[in-house]
C-alpha cells in the first residue's frame, strides 16, 4: 500500500510539470522554424533597352536584337 501511495504522490507532482516543458518545447521550435525563413527578394528589372542606351532614352524593341529609336 506505501508503494501504491509513494507512486501516487510521485505523479501527483511530475504530472503538471510535463504540460509546461510539451508547451516551452513547442514554442521553441515554432521560434526556430520563423528565423530560418528567406527574405523575399524581387528579381531585378528587364531592361528597357539596348545596352548602349543612355537612361531616360527611348528605344522600340523589333526583334532579334534590333532596335529603333522612338525619336523618329
């Protein structure tokens, strides 16, 4: 009958423990997963002309590689 109560009392007291650390071990790894993600970053732009181009210069793009100027 000791031995009964003694096993008894023993869980009475590990029991609520055991809730607390499940919940702090979750949290923990929820932290870690958020810190390990990526930054969206946007590609870069197309360009919106010819390489030569000057910036604020405006050129029509006619396929393989030719180029007009919207000027004329």
């Amino acid at each position: 009958m000791r031995r009964l109560l003694a096993v008894v009392a023993f869980a009475v007291m590990i029991v609520p423990l055991l809730p607390a650390d499940a919940a702090q071990a979750q949290r923990q790894q929820r932290t870690s997963s958020q810190q390990s993600r990526q930054t969206y970053v946007p590609a870069p732009a197309p360009p919106t002309g010819p390489p030569w181009a000057g910036p604020n210069q405006c050129w029509m793009d006619l396929g393989y590689g030719r180029w007009e100027s919207c000027d004329r």
